[in-house]
C-alpha cells in the first residue's frame, strides 16, 4: 500500500506541476494577444499616416508637374538679358554702414 501511496504522491505532484504549467502558458497567451492587439492598432496608425503622406507625395507630384509644364519650353536667360538686368538700388531702407572705398 505504501508504494501504491508514493505513486500516488508522485502522480498528484506532476499533476499539480503541470497545471502550474498550464496557468503560466495561459497567462503568456493572454500577454501575447494584447501586445498583438497593440501591435495592430500601431500598423493601423501607421497604415493611417502613410496613405497620409502618399496623398501630400501625390500632391506635390502634381504641383511639380504644373511648374514643369509652365516652365517646360522656357530658355535660360543669355549673358545680355542678365546684364539688361536693373540692380541699382534707388533708395536703402537703411543707411549703409560699410564704406566701399
């Protein structure tokens, strides 16, 4: 009978052991599903922020274009257009303090 109760014994504590086991791989699954729920509500958000930029890409690809179809036959300006070019200054908001001398 004794050996009988040492088995016993013994089958009770693997038992206890892998319902021990059992509860910590329940708790791990439990963490693991929320860090995943977390996890998609940040791709979602990431999702959100780049159909976002894709839109302001889109965007600016179409202003560009308009500058390039305006300025699409456009020609540099020759030595003589940019000498033509008036640079004198009428009159300063300010006094210059530098003398050019």
């Amino acid at each position: 009978m004794a050996i009988k109760t040492a088995e016993y014994k013994a089958k009770v504590k693997e038992l206890a052991a892998a319902t021990n086991t059992i509860k910590n791989l329940n708790a791990t699954l439990k963490y693991a599903e929320e860090k995943a729920g977390q996890a998609d509500k940040l791709v979602a958000e990431l999702e959100k922020e780049i159909q976002k930029a894709n839109k302001e890409v889109e965007k600016q690809g179409k202003e560009v274009e308009k500058v390039k179809t305006k300025t699409e036959a456009a020609e540099p300006m020759t030595k003589e257009e940019v000498d033509a070019i008036d640079i004198i200054i009428d009159k300063a908001d300010t006094p210059s303090i530098v003398d050019v001398h």
